[in-house]
C-alpha cells in the first residue's frame, strides 16, 4: 500500500505543485490588476476570483465574502450546478482529445506538436462530408461526419510521421510547419470554393441531420460519451494489449525494439496516425456542435493539450483529469470576468504558467526534495522520453 501511495505521488507530485504554483503567480497578477479597477490593491481579489471560477465550472460556492471578511460556507444550486457541469465537460471534451494526441505520441518518444494543424483539418473534413450527408438521417449523417474528421486527422497525422519514419525529418519541425499549412489552405477553400452565398462572413454550407445530438443539459452531447469511451479504450491500448507494449518499447529504448524485432518505422507511422486521429476528432465534435466550418476557426485546442498531456503524465485518466481541470477553468471564466472584474484571459495566463512550471520538472523536483543540488547531463532526458515510460 505504502509503495502504491509512493508511486503515485511520483506521478502526481509535480503536477499538483506546477498547478499550486502557477494559482500562486496568478494570484499576484490579479492583486496587481486591482490597482488599475480599484486604485487600490485588493488582497481578497484573488479569493473572491476563484470562488467564482469554482462556482462557474461546477456550480458549488464554499466562501461567504462580505466587505474584507471571508467565511466558509458550502452551498449549491442544483439548476446553476447541472449548467455548469455540463458547460465544464463540454469544454473539457476536445481538450481530452488533444491531450491523447499529445500523450499517445509521448509514449513512442514523439512530440507531436501539430495537433492545431490536425484538429483543422479534421474539423473541415467533419464539416465538408458533414454537409454532403446533411440530409440522411441523423443516425447516418452523425457517424458518417465523425469518421470524416477522424480520418482528416488521421492522414494528417501520417504525413509527419512517414516523414519521420522515412526521412529522419523531426517531427516537431515538420508538424509545426504542417499547422501553418493547414491554417492558410483552410482559411483559402472556404473563402473560394466552398463560401456559401448569405452570411456576413465566409462559412461553408450547415451540416443539418450531422450536427452532433445534445444529450443532456444545454450542450451536452454525444461527443463527451465518445469521449470516456476513448480514453478507457486508449487505456487499454497502451497498456493491455501486444500494440502498446510494442509503442512503448519504441518510445523507451528503439534500439532494444529493433533488436527485440519490432519495426520502429512501422510504430512511429501507426502512433502518428493514431495521434491525428484524436486531434482530428477534437476538431470534429467542435465543428458538428457549431453547425458549420467559418473560414475563421480560432482554436486553441491544439495546443493546449501539450498542456493536457504533460499535466496528465501522459497517462489516459491523468489526461481526462487534467482535461477537466482546464475545461473547468474556461467554462468558469464567464462568471469570474463577471462577478470580479477579472479578464478572461487570465485563464489562459494561468494555462501558460502551468506549462512553464511542468517543463521545469527537474527543478520543481528539486524544490520537493528540499535540497539544491546540481543537475547532470543524465538526469535531463527528453520530454517525450521520460514520458514513454510512465507505468500504469
């Protein structure tokens, strides 16, 4: 039980303390952000700023704030938590998915850094095929449209992996030029091919019957089931079957799977693919819940689940729990900004200082170990390396 316990504080440890850390950070943002609302400094600011952000993402309230004093007092709306609730899963369902795209490649030793340019074309695949079935009925039109954005996905996830596989060509480097690609070829056939007569702003044609079904709540719908199905199968994947064992030798030690007669070409195509598929899919669920692709589809999904992946170790549940945790934060902004004045895009500050605390892992490491202690070459490995083996 102790070495159970042990364990998955090695795993959670600096995780929970990049998050204590970067909610620390943001807390003095926000003091200082009363000076410019207030003209004065508000020591309660960072309280009174999330308790709302909690209230917002789950509906709970646990302070009582009056004037300078703060008393603990637990509380809950039903209505308000039901809404809240499910505006957090649904904003945590695609970042579920870019997280996997992230942390599935971990495994294997890949980065791969592209998921915005996967995420593009998956959605504008979902939504192109989306509105060609548009008239089928649901129980076709839906599948048919998912499949689309996860084959989107897919191929684009193939392209740098064949090309890492193949070439040598790193696939940081080539994901990363994929993502502009993607970006300005979109961005070009929906503004000159596929613009539909009407609307103010160029927009490809509405995916009638393909629209992703609410389930439940307000926006509920069947992409958060797919979701969890996802993340249990990619559990399963990973760690239950001959495939896995085989993406993460590969990502461990490739020179052992060679040797052991495993084809580390064939892995890295395959995970690549696999990779695309999730971001692919992330851009699916969001293009079929909003009806259609606009030439203009800011997304930040893809980049945040580098985040998701390195706050979830990697591992399917820790990247589902990561995922709610972000979700949760951007579904609770709204009634931040509202109730306490503070800008929404301290969120995506807070997301930011996460991820800068999780890549200095080595020297939070040290901080909870209590001793400073110089680092050694060997002690520093490479991100996805150390994530591929994350045990179980």
């Amino acid at each position: 039980m102790k070495a159970a316990l042990r364990e998955l504080w090695a795993l959670a440890a600096v995780p929970v303390v990049s998050i204590l850390l970067a909610l620390l950070v943001g807390s003095v943002l926000i003091i200082l952000s009363s000076l410019a609302t207030e003209k004065s400094i508000n020591f309660l600011l960072p309280v009174i700023a999330y308790e709302n952000l909690l209230q917002g993402a789950t509906g709970l309230s646990f302070l009582d704030i009056a004037a300078k004093t703060v008393t603990f007092n637990l509380s809950v709306n039903p209505d308000q938590a039901g809404r809240a609730i499910t505006s957090t899963l649904t904003a945590a369902s695609p970042l579920v998915l870019s997280g996997l795209a992230v942390g599935v490649g971990f495994k294997a030793g890949l980065f791969n850094i592209g998921g915005t340019g996967q995420v593009l074309v998956g959605g504008f695949a979902a939504a192109l095929v989306g509105a060609a079935v548009a008239g089928q009925p649901a129980v076709v039109a839906v599948p048919v449209a998912i499949l689309a954005g996860a084959l989107g996905g897919a191929f684009y996830g193939f392209i740098p992996g064949a090309l890492k596989a193949f070439t040598g060509a790193h696939e940081v480097v080539s994901t990363i030029m994929l993502n502009s690609l993607a970006a300005f070829v979109i961005v070009g056939l929906v503004n000159d091919i596929f613009k539909i007569a009407g609307p103010s702003f160029a927009r490809t044609a509405d995916i009638g019957n393909a629209a992703m079904p609410i389930l439940f709540g307000r926006n509920g719908n069947l992409g958060i089931l797919i979701t969890v199905a996802l993340v249990a199968l990619t559990w399963v994947l990973i760690y239950r079957t001959p495939l896995g064992f085989e993406i993460r030798t590969v990502g461990a030690n490739p020179s052992a799977a060679r040797y052991a007669g495993m084809s580390p070409r064939r892995l890295i195509v395959l995970t690549m693919s696999l990779c695309g598929m999730f971001a692919g899919l992330a851009g699916a669920f969001e293009i079929l819940s909003l009806g259609y692709y606009p030439a203009v589809f800011g997304t930040s999904i893809g980049f945040a689940g580098i985040t998701v992946a390195l706050l979830g170790r990697a591992h399917p549940v820790g990247i589902l729990l990561a995922a709610l945790l972000l979700g949760g934060m951007r579904a609770g902004a709204p009634a931040m900004q509202i109730t306490a004045k503070i800008p929404i895009e301290i969120i995506d500050v807070i997301q930011g200082l996460i991820l800068l605390f999780l890549a200095a892992e080595t020297v939070v490491r040290r901080l909870l170990r209590g001793r400073a202690k110089r680092v050694t070459p060997g002690e520093i490995g490479t991100v996805s390396r150390s994530y591929a083996e994350t045990k179980v």
